[in-house]
C-alpha cells in the first residue's frame, strides 16, 4: 500500500483543480461539493484543508498576486515596444491562468472584503507599472509624452489589462474563456493595450508594432 499523501501536497493539490475548475466554469458556479468530487475526497477533507470556500479563493489570490508581483517588476526593462509587447503578453498570461477573478471580478469582490482591498494594491502595482513601461520607452525614444499625458494613458492601459477578459467574454461568451481561445485573447488583449500608444510612438516604432501586432493577431 502506497503510503498517504502529505498534507501539504494534498493541499496544493485542492488549490491546483480549484482553479481549473473555477476557470473552467466561474467560480460562482462550482460549489465545494464539486471540488471534492472532482478530487475524490470527502467533503470532510476538503474543509480539514480549507474550512471555507473563500479561504480557496484567497488562497488563489495569493499566488496569483506574487506571480504578478514578479512579472510587473519587467516594466523597469522595457526599452522598446518590443520589450512593451513582450510584458504585456507575460501580463496577460498570468490573467489567462487566473481568469476566474477576472470574469468574475466584481462579483468576487463584492462578497469578499480581503480581495476588495488587496485588488485596491493590484491596481496601483499596474499602475506602477505602465508608469515604468512609458518611461523606459520615452527615455529611448520610443515615444514622446508629457507627464499631463502619461498619467490617463496609464490608467487606461490599466483599464484594458484588467477587463479585457471580461469584453471577451460578453463579446462571445461560449468560446471566450476556453483554453482554445487563449493565444488569439492575449494577443488581442496586448494589441489593443499598445495601441493606445499608437498616437505617440516614433515612425520606425510605430511600424514595428504594427508588424508585430499583424504576426500574432492578424491585426
């Protein structure tokens, strides 16, 4: 007989079908009855690990918020609309494998007042971080902003990270958020963000995003 799995492990287990299945079907939709049947364990064991449903929620949230943590950490690199297109796809990656918050968002937080104030920080962290991005790009010429022009302009690119999912899923809600559509989303959802830098990018920048964006997205 194989000797029990340890705690820990079956605890990482829970988290890992957790998100699938909150990403396959919204977490309002899966109950922790599901969970515990997907995972063939008893309810009993589950709640031994996690007591409650939001205590799996937050406990996504946490990886999910050191993930981004480290990845938006890349804005201080970008150098070029290269580098910009190649963070925004890493961003929208991490989003891609959380998008049950996304989808879900203000649902989410209307029931949950620790991801009500931690998304609060999540905000400002992207924020940060676009601030980052357009200043690497404008110390190398890549675009010519004002700082009156540099603060809407992030915030809006914030705005396309944050829900662009959520667009994607009211504009086709049967296919949007399948593993399928992931790739065409992401770049799409990078497309549009970029774009917004369309009107201040140099001449040769401007074409390299262009041809980029047409690579991937057919743009």
């Amino acid at each position: 007989m194989p000797p029990p799995k340890k705690p820990r492990r079956t605890a990482e287990r829970i988290l890992e079908v957790t998100l699938d299945l909150f990403n396959r079907f919204g977490e309002p939709n899966v109950s922790t009855t599901l969970i515990s049947s997907e995972l063939n364990i008893s309810p009993g064991n589950l709640y031994y690990h996690y007591p409650a449903k939001d205590e799996l929620i937050n406990a996504l949230f946490d990886r999910y918020e050191k993930a981004l943590t480290e990845i938006l950490q890349a804005a201080d690199g970008v150098e070029n609309v290269e580098d910009a297109w190649l963070f925004l796809h890493m961003l929208f990656e991490l989003v891609w494998g959380y998008r049950f918050l996304y989808r879900d968002l203000n649902d989410l937080l209307s029931k949950n007042r620790r991801l009500e104030t931690h998304f609060q920080f999540v905000l400002k962290n992207k924020g940060r971080a676009m601030h980052a991005m357009l200043d690497g790009l404008s110390r190398n010429g890549a675009v010519r902003l004002t700082g009156a022009e540099a603060a809407p302009l992030a915030t809006s690119m914030v705005v396309v990270v944050t829900y662009w999912l959520s667009y994607e899923y009211v504009r086709d809600p049967r296919h949007a958020l399948e593993p399928e559509a992931a790739a065409a989303s992401m770049g799409r959802g990078a497309w549009h963000a970029l774009a917004l830098l369309l009107p201040h990018l140099d001449e040769a920048s401007r074409t390299h995003l262009n041809r980029l964006a047409g690579s991937y997205v057919g743009a």
